[in-house]
C-alpha cells in the first residue's frame, strides 16, 4: 500500500506500521510498543475528537509533509490511515498562481505605456522651459519612467511563471551556459569573487539553453542578493559564489550554486512557492520558475546550508531520461514515443 497504515491500542501504543508509514514519519527504529505522541505527535494530537478525518502538518527528516489522515476504530484500538498529500497542494498552488500571474500581467501591462509614453513626452515638450533651480521635474518625471521601467520588469517575471513555453530540446554545452551566466554578474558585482569548476570534458546535455541559462541566472542572482545582505565580515573576507558541475552515478548531472551569504530562511521549504520571499522588493517569482523549468528538465532542486554559513543550490539532471528528448519540444512528445 501506498498509504501510511498505523495501528494503535487504547493507550494509544503502537501495535503495527506498515512500511509506507515508517517511510513517511521516519521514526528511526521500528516504534512498535511505543506511545503515539512520542513517534508522530502531530498525529496523537488529532485524536480524541470527534473528527474522522482532518489534514495534518509535520515535520519528519526534517522536511515539512502535510498528511490527509482518516481515522477508524476496531475492536482493540484505532486505526489511521493517511496520505501524502503535500505535493498535490504545491501543485495545485502552483495552478492557482499561474492563473493570478496571467491576470495581474494582463491588467497591469495595459496601463504602462501611455503612463511611460505621457512622462516622456512631458521632459521633451516642458523640461527646458520650466524653470526650476533643483531640477524638480526632471526627477520627478524621471522617476515616472524609471518606475514604469520597474513595473514592465515584475510583468515580464509575472508572464514568464504563467506562460512558460515548453522547452526545445537540443544537445548544448553546460559548461558554456554557466560561463555566460556568471560572467554577466562577474561584470556586474566585481567585489564578489565568481568560481566555476567542471571538468574539462563533460559531454553536452540535452537542455532548452535559453530556459537552463535562466534558471542559472535566477539562482546566481539570488546568491549575489545573499552574499550583499551580509552586513559585516570579517576583515579580508570576500563574497564568494561558486558554481560547480559535475556527473553522479547512474548518469546524473549535478550542478550546485553555493553562496557565503545570510543563509537559508526559516521557512525553507516555501520558498519555491509563488509569490514567497523576504525580499522587501521580490516578486517571489525568482526560484517558483527555476522549479518549473527544473521540472520541465525531468530534474530535481534541493536547498542545504553551506558548512561556514551560506547556502547551496543543488540542480540535479538524469542525462539518459533527457537524451530521448533531444529535438523534441518536451514531456508531449516524449509520452507518444
């Protein structure tokens, strides 16, 4: 059975687990005899009541899992009977974001134009007659613009997460992607240190380059945002951003971005939802389209704290699932063959 099945008595002990259970509580030793409320005291605290089913949240491994549970009673105890439903509601969050993200574009695009079109036209027709000695209207109608310039940004990020097109898969250099995303920012950010390590000959990887490449450009972007918010370091300290491609066993390509910077939040595993981030000026859409292009790729995405402070970003490919791919525009045409 898929489903988690656990067993318990009177006293609310442990009479039997099945193995898709042990999978997702992650007890450690078999809890067979054990209270409930030690093992999954999540779990415990929906007992009692009236309630035959209810929607529980906890933290197992260290990974936040929400569980569908349904409660029956049988001769000698209880019986619950539950389900990992915590994919299923990213998923379906996800949907509901994109249509938002659809609908805010749609509206906010519109307005632009002539907001952007009237301020310049404002500093051609009036800026060298109105006399001002602080240049009060040329700040004024230059914020205008530089704001509308803002605004027409977060709509682009806004159509991107909604209108992903589908990937177009061709045999391209990683390597090459990743030289191309850290040099931008290595111009951009001269004071933090940029390193890439890969080996010298890595065969191509079967990818959409302009999709991998922004997804590299997000997370490289997200790292420099980490390592400038660190406020003080110590003297000689640099920030550092490394990005490190290498291949794993049965034919996986990993690549990982790793930072010296603030660290991950307290609420890490959000922080690919839509719309989430502590960033006073974040859209939240940053690493919500690295995870659908990831996904797109047939790959994997996990966080961890960098030993020293910092984070790293793991992206984690299966070489031969996109090597049937190749030419093709993605998951369509992959079932058909």
């Amino acid at each position: 059975m898929t489903a988690g099945v656990l067993s318990i008595d009177d006293e609310r002990r442990i009479r039997l687990i099945n193995s898709s259970a042990m999978a997702l509580l992650r007890p450690g030793d078999a809890p067979v005899g054990k209270l409930l409320s030690e093992v999954a005291p999540e779990l415990d605290a929906v007992l009692g009541g009236e309630t035959r089913e209810d929607i529980v949240q906890l933290t197992s491994g260290g990974e936040a899992r929400t569980l569908a549970v349904k409660i029956t009673r049988d001769e000698a105890g209880q019986v619950l009977t539950f389900d990992d439903i915590t994919q299923q509601l990213l998923d379906q969050r996800r949907a509901a974001w994109s249509d938002v993200a659809r609908r805010i574009a749609h509206e906010i695009k519109n307005p632009l134009t002539p907001i952007q079109l009237a301020a310049e036209r404002l500093q051609r027709r009036y800026g060298k007659k109105i006399e001002s000695d602080d240049g009060t209207f040329a700040k004024l109608t230059d914020t205008i613009v530089r704001q509308v310039g803002d605004l027409r940004r977060m709509v682009d990020e806004f159509s991107s997460f909604a209108r992903m097109p589908k990937p177009i898969f061709r045999e391209e250099s990683v390597i090459d992607i990743a030289r191309q995303t850290l040099f931008l920012h290595e111009v951009a950010k001269p004071e933090i240190r940029f390193k890439l390590e890969a080996p010298a000959m890595l065969p191509p990887l079967v990818c959409d380059r302009r999709q991998l490449g922004q997804a590299l450009t997000n997370l490289v972007k997200n790292a420099v945002e980490a390592v400038e918010a660190v406020e003080t370091r110590e003297e000689g300290e640099q920030g550092e951003i490394e990005m490190t491609i290498r291949s794993a066993a049965d034919a996986q390509l990993l690549v990982e971005i790793s930072d010296n910077g603030i660290g991950l939040p307290a609420e890490r595993e959000r922080i690919v939802e839509p719309y989430m981030t502590t960033r006073a000026r974040g859209t939240g859409l940053g690493l919500a389209i690295v995870k659908k292009i990831v996904e797109e790729h047939f790959g994997t995405m996990a966080f961890a704290d960098r030993p020293g402070g910092g984070t790293v970003v793991t992206l984690c490919f299966d070489t031969k699932t996109l090597e049937r791919l190749a030419g093709t525009g993605g998951r369509k045409r992959m079932s058909r063959g």
